[in-house]
C-alpha cells in the first residue's frame, strides 16, 4: 500500500459553502466593494491558494454562473466508432477521452508519461492530484498527450484508416483540490488547464461527468489507460481497458481502514484475482456505460487513487476518487470562459 499514515485533513469549507477562486465568489467581491467585510473575516473564508489568487469558502448563492453547464452534455461520452449495442469494440477511437500526462526532465528535456487523465472539455484535463503532483528535483510537469492509442505507432492506422497524430499541448496551469492529503489520499483530484484548444477528433472527445449522485455500488466500470495490469511485466504500448466491478465501501474499510480512512467521496473498485489497475494507471478514468436514455455514454465515475501493493489479488481491491461527488468543484474551479465547451 502506497502509505500508511492515518491523519486526515478534513475538507476545509463548512457545509453548503465551495472552496472557489476569490473573482468567482460574487458574494465576497460585493461585501469587499462596499467595505462590510474585515480583513480579519476574509482571513477566515481562505480556504487555499491557486497560484497567487485566494481560494474563498464561499456559499453556493454566492457563486457566480452556478448554473453554467461544465460542457455540452449533447456532444460528450459517444466514441465516433463504435457499436454502441454489442460495447465490444476496443480499437483505435473506441476510448477517445484518454490522456497521457507528460512530465519533462529538467536536464535532458525529455518527456516521459508516468500517469493519465480524462478530457472534460477543449480547454481542461481531469486527473488525480497524486499525478498532477509527481513533479520533483529532476521533472515537471509540462504537457499532455492526447491522441494516444498505440504508444509504439504515430499515427496508429488500423486496416481500412488512419489516426490522426497524436498532438503534445502544453500545461498552462495545474489546480489541486485545496483539501488534498498525501497521506490518506483525501480529495485525490485536480483539474489541468492547457495552453491552447484541443481539437476534437476521432481519437479526442470529452467523456460526461454525472451532476448528480447516483448508486453506483453493484455496476460495472471500465478502467482505462497505459498501465500494467497484473501478471504484466512491461509497461504495454496499447491502451488497456479492464472491466471491474463497484463495490460497497465497506469492503475496502476492511482492507485499509485501520490506517487509512475510506470516505464517501471515494469508490471501492475490483477485488478480483488478477484484475487490477497496477502501476501506470494513476489518474486514470473509470467510466461507467450508460444506455437507459436515448443515447448511449460513457460517463466518468472515477479516478485512480490507490490500491494495495498486492495488485490483483483476490479480496482486496483498489480505491478511486468518486467524480460525482465534485462536480460543482470541477465546476467551479474550472475558468469561466471554458465551462460550455463543446
């Protein structure tokens, strides 16, 4: 297991109020325009820091364009190839939501991709805040990869077509969830906000997200990324996919909750011999199929967080962030001009 330091840091704004950028709180804005607020009392609301810009707990009337959509929920979640009834194809574009996370080494200026994360709009990439913050002495994290199915090919062709090629956009900036714990992998999240526009394509789409809590226990979700999975000795060039099933949080407060508390904005994932997200796989995606509307979607339920050192063993599963408890967060925190995407 990853760690076993049991301390936690508890999300940092009360009930009904959001951790967001201060020029995002109309509320706090007004009271500070018309000088009814101390700057003692603003001391209180800080909740963090997004580069020098204060984050504010500031309550959900507050907010400004609460209501703005995080992207088009009209154009996301449905592969260009795919046949959505018999949800068996696993070639190039059948999981176009998919990015490697490319870390640049400070001394040679080359780019190795030790994580994953998921497209949510052109602008912003979703991950986990354990990968976002895997930069240390030697590396930075520098850019994303997208594009990507076969790591070994550029472009990847299949019998009858050709990809594009894969496009590196650089990382403009990177927003950790301001309750981040290393240690217990509390708020395991963040948002990466590139430079330039990523242009939709046959192997480049926005997956959904839920704006709403659903039950997910007891429904299958799809792993998906470039990392090994058990019995696998080299990193494989091919995008995986693994189905695993949701299960009651119980299950894994049996396996780490002595040291590592299990939440409810996390998703306990797997527990099968010899299927497992093992290393290579951090902030990737985990997507549930949903065909009970008029058209079929993948939608995002999850995002790797931790597991076990004895990956794929039987019993002991991994766990994930659950994406439907931050939605408003992604939402808030994702910049405004970028939030009805399409």
């Amino acid at each position: 297991m990853a760690n076993t330091d049991s301390r936690q840091q508890d999300y940092p704004c009360t009930a009904g109020s959001y951790c967001i950028p201060l020029s995002a709180c109309k509320l706090v804005i007004k009271l500070m325009d018309t000088s009814c607020l101390a700057s003692n009392k603003l001391r209180d609301l800080t909740c963090g820091y997004q580069g020098e810009e204060p984050m504010i707990c500031c309550p959900r009337a507050g907010i400004k364009n609460e209501q703005g959509p995080l992207l088009n929920q009209n154009s996301c979640g449905q592969p260009i190839l795919y046949n959505w009834w018999s949800n068996q194809y696993s070639g190039i574009g059948a999981m176009p939501w998919v990015v490697r996370i490319g870390f640049r080494n400070k001394q040679s200026g080359a780019i190795t991709y030790p994580c994953c994360g998921s497209i949510i709009s052109q602008h912003v990439i979703l991950t986990s805040a354990h990968c976002a913050l895997a930069q240390n002495a030697r590396q930075t994290i520098s850019s994303v990869r997208v594009g990507e199915f076969d790591t070994s090919t550029n472009p990847d062709c299949a019998k009858s077509f050709c990809a594009h090629p894969v496009k590196d956009i650089a990382i403009s900036h990177v927003i950790i969830h301001p309750g981040y714990e290393p240690k217990t992998f509390r708020h395991n999240i963040a948002l990466l906000v590139l430079k330039e526009n990523l242009n939709f394509s046959l192997t480049a789409q926005p997956v959904c997200l839920r704006k709403t809590i659903m039950q997910l226990a007891g429904l299958k979700g799809k792993l998906v990324g470039w990392g090994k999975i058990p019995g696998q000795t080299e990193t494989p060039s091919v995008q995986q996919t693994l189905d695993l099933p949701i299960l009651a949080r119980v299950n894994c407060t049996q396996v780490y909750g002595d040291v590592i508390p299990i939440t409810v904005d996390q998703l306990c994932v797997g527990g099968e011999d010899r299927k497992d997200a093992c290393s290579g796989f951090g902030g990737a995606p985990l997507l549930h199929f949903d065909n009970s509307g008029p058209q079929p979607r993948y939608f995002q339920v999850g995002i790797v967080s931790f597991g076990s050192d004895k990956c794929g063993t039987a019993g002991v599963p991994s766990v994930y962030t659950r994406v439907d408890r931050y939605t408003d967060w992604i939402r808030y925190n994702t910049p405004e001009q970028f939030r009805a995407e399409s």
